[in-house]
C-alpha cells in the first residue's frame, strides 16, 4: 500500500492510501456516524481488491459510492440531493459512471432505491459489503444489482481498512455492529441489525498495525460499545447458551479495554458510544488504571424525563443515569462527559423539557449533540405514537437545551486556562492557517501556534484563553507521550 499526500488537500494534511497498478477510480463519500465512515474504509479495501483507488475527483470517477444514513429525516434529503448531483454529472460528462448507494437507507429502502432513483445502479445494506464484486460483475452485465440481507455474523474482522481522507494520526476501529437496545425512536436496529462483537484478536492485531504505520490515537466503535462480548461469535443474546469453556474465556468491554491499553501502552484510546444501561463501573474503573484511556465518556441520555426515559423504552431512569454519572466523576475526576438529547419527542411536556434542562444543570456536559425529534418510519414511535409536539416547539426547545449546553462547554473550557493539557496534533486550524488544531485526553479541542512541531507528535500546551468550544494555547514543549 503507497501513502501519497493528496495535492489538493495538502494544506489538511490528508493522507491517501491507494494501491500502486490499480486503474479504476472510486469516489466514495460518507454521511451520519463514525461508522459509516469507518464502513466505507472496509468497502474501500474490498475494492482496492478489484482495481479501484480512491478519487477525490468526482467527474472522473468509473464508480461514485455514497454511504448514506436514516438517522433523522434531514440526513436522507442530504443524501437524495447529492444524488440529483452525481445524475448531472452522469448526464452531462461521465454517462459511464457507476453509482450505487450504501449503508442505512440501501437497507431502509431496500429496491424501492432501484425503482424511485433511477440513476442508482446498485444499492448494498451495512452487512453485504463483501458482495460488492459480484454485485458490480452484475451491474456490468447491465443488471441492477442489489443486496441488503443482514447478518447474525458478519463483523469484517477479516478485513484490513484503507484509511480514506487520513490525517495519518487518529483511525477509527469497530469493535461491534448492529443493535439490540430498540429504542422507539431510532431506525438503527432496523438498518444495522442484530448486535454481533467482532474477535478481540483481530481489533488488537489492526490497533498494532496502526501503531507500526504511525497512528497515534484510535476510538473504538459501536452502536453500544459496553455491550461488547466476545465468545468465539454469535449473538450476544445466545451467550447464555454457550458452553463453560466460552464463558470463561469470555471478553467482555472493560476486558477488551484493558487489552487495547496494553497491547499500545502509548497509542491513545477512546470509545463510542456508551449506553447508560449497559455501562458497567468495571469499565470506569479501566480506564482510571490505563494512562493511555482517554478521560472522556460519550453518554447520551436523550431526555432528563422518567416518562420521556420509559416512551423511549431506554431502560434505566433519570436517578439511575445520574448515579451512574456521579460514580464516573467519583472514580475519574477529570473526566468530561458529552451528551445526545432529542427535544420534542411526542407527548413531551414543558416539564418534560424542563426536566431535560435541570438534569443538564446537575451533570454540566463538556459538549453535546442536540437534535429536535425527526419521527422514523417502522419504529415502534412512528407506530404507536402521534408525532404530536409542533415544529415550532421542537425548535424552541431544541435552541434552549443547545443554549444552555454552550453555557456549561463555555464554563468548561475557561476552567483550562492557566492550566498545561497534552495535545495530539491532528491538522491545521484552517487551510493554510499558522495554528495546529488537536484535542487534549478529555476529547476538548485545543488551537496553538505550530512553533516547531509537527502533526503526530504530542505537545503540552499551556492554555490562555477559550471560546465556548476551543481551548486557545501556546505549546510549551513536547510531551513525555512522544
Ligand atoms: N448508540 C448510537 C446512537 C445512534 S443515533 C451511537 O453510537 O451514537 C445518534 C443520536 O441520534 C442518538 O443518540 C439520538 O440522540 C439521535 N437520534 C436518533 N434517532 C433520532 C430521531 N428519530 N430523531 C432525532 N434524533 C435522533
Ligand atoms: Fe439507537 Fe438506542 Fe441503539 S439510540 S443505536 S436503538 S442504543
């Protein structure tokens, strides 16, 4: 594999790795979660197999994938305007072009994609990514091609990513696929399937192989990372019918933690995302142990509501939540903890809401993700309940949780200054810009002058002011990480 510094990109620093001698061209771009972007790594290895390197260059691509996402309803129109574009293209200069649309709205709307888009020549659900070959063998012999049968099993362990659009410092890595939870609002189990955990062995030998090729931090991901189990596959539904020798040997994701943190004892880790009932304290208590586990936990809780919790079939209670957040500060002090929540759920009350904003007030998150309530067809929301709460309202309540979010990120990031944090320098602050741009251990992005250092290396940065979502610093010296 040949690592070329893409010339239009330079001033980012992204690294390309394509195959020498391959001669067809793929553009391939991703929306929604990390592990769209991790997946499309995964089809772009399986088609570095096949002759094809990566194009940033759309109108001369032989295959355009877009790896699209169902999450709320606003990211499937994204993705249906982008494919209005590669039609103009297709129509206008490249009438050879392939398009074929990946991930989780192939699997929500399976071929009626091949009947409503009819530029779209292909359409593959989350677990077929192997099938992509013969799929396309199939759309050359001039034939629609399509398959989105999910799998109990498939994790592509087996599978060595090609790092798209790399800063050659941070990968991420998945540690599991699908989910179990059937939370009434999200669309996930329906398009990713059942939760399966991918082989310890395998996420440990792509960690080292990151390491050697000069990764610095990796984030191990999954729907639900804390419901991590590895015993020789299967579901993890089925573990209660495995044998004795399994159980013993099971790993579950505070072991498999303390694996990662061992195997690189200098790699940085981080994990996403942590469900609260699933979250064990073993996992806490991991990560005080390990230097190299990052002090940041992703800890969505979607409602500060018991009523709201329980709609939303999240299986723990506001007083179950913050007892859990308590423990984490007791055992990780330092630790920041971020947040999703959705606003204007149905039947959600001004109290309702009220209760969001006062749960907020008691955890004070370092930074969150806020998203006014976009009803899913086929969820158990979408069908038993009325989409009730008006637009309007969704968005005024949406703009209040975000408000009072940037208040606390704000009284957060002020308390680093004075202080010396450690930063991985990822890229540029902007194209061409003067400062580098990183994150500290507690996942907080931090701009400084480049000085004398480079990107990869970390750097102890001495904070002296900060906006309500960026510490701003001066380096003071290298790091004993480096
Ligand atoms: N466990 C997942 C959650 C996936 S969805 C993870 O790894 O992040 C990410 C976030 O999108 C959810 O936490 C939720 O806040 C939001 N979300 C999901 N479905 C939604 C919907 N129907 N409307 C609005 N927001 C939604
Ligand atoms: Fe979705 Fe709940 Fe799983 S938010 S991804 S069903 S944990």
């Amino acid at each position: 594999m040949e690592k070329t510094i893409d010339e239009n990109k330079q001033g980012e620093n992204l690294v390309i790795e394509n195959k020498e001698g391959n001669k067809k061209k793929l553009f391939i771009e991703s929306y929604g979660c990390a592990m769209n972007f991790s997946d499309s790594e995964i089809v772009a290895s399986i088609l570095s197999d096949q002759g094809y390197n990566t194009t940033q260059n759309l109108e001369d691509a032989d295959l355009v994938l877009v790896n699209t996402c169902s999450i709320r309803d606003k990211a499937e129109q994204t993705v249906r305007k982008r494919l209005e574009k590669y039609n103009a293209i297709k129509r206008d200069t490249n009438p050879n072009m392939k398009v074929g649309v990946l991930g989780c709205m192939a699997e929500r709307l399976k071929s009626k994609f091949l009947e409503e888009e009819k530029i779209v020549d292909l359409v593959v659900g989350p677990d077929a990514y192997k099938d992509i070959p013969n799929l396309l063998a199939e759309v050359e012999d001039g034939r629609d091609a399509i398959n989105v049968i999910l799998s109990k099993e498939e994790t592509y362990g087996d599978i060595s990513p090609v790092r798209l659009n790399t800063n050659g410092v941070t990968a991420f890595v998945s540690i599991t696929r699908g989910c179990d939870n059937m939370c009434t609002f999200c669309v996930v189990p329906f398009t990713r399937g059942r939760e399966r955990s991918r082989d310890h062995q395998s996420i440990i030998e792509e960690i080292n192989d990151l390491w050697s090729r000069g990764y610095k931090e990796i984030t191990l991901l999954g729907q639900n990372v804390d419901s991590y189990l590895w015993y020789g596959g299967g579901l993890k539904k089925d573990f209660v019918k495995a044998t004795d020798m399994q159980k013993a040997t099971a790993v579950n994701f505070s072991k498999l933690l303390e694996l990662c943190a061992q195997a690189q004892p200098k790699m940085r880790i981080r994990f996403s995302t942590s469900n609260p009932q699933d979250m064990t304290l073993d996992v806490v208590e991991t990560m005080a142990k390990y230097k190299n586990i990052c002090n940041y936990i992703h800890l969505p809780v979607q409602s500060g509501s018991n009523r709201i919790l329980k709609e939303m079939n999240r299986q723990h209670t506001r007083e179950e939540y913050i007892d859990l957040i308590n423990n984490i500060k007791r055992i990780l002090p330092e630790c920041t903890i971020s947040q999703d929540m959705i606003t204007g759920f149905p039947t959600e009350t001004e109290e309702d809401h009220q209760d969001t904003l006062s749960l907020m007030k008691e955890v004070r998150y370092a930074f969150g993700y806020m998203f006014a309530y976009s009803e899913r067809p086929g969820t158990m929301a979408e069908r038993k309940l009325d989409d009730d709460i008006p637009l309007a309202v969704k968005k005024r309540r949406l703009q209040e949780v975000i408000d009072l979010q940037l208040e606390h990120s704000f009284d957060k990031t002020k308390s680093f200054i004075g202080k010396t944090v450690e930063v991985l320098i990822e890229k540029e602050a902007r194209k061409g810009n003067k400062d580098w741009s990183g994150r500290n251990d507690q996942n907080l992005l931090c701009v400084f002058p480049k000085d004398i250092y480079k990107v990869g290396e970390f750097v102890n940065v001495k904070i002296i002011s900060a906006t309500k979502t960026t510490l701003i610093g001066e380096p003071v010296g290298y790091s004993e990480n480096n």
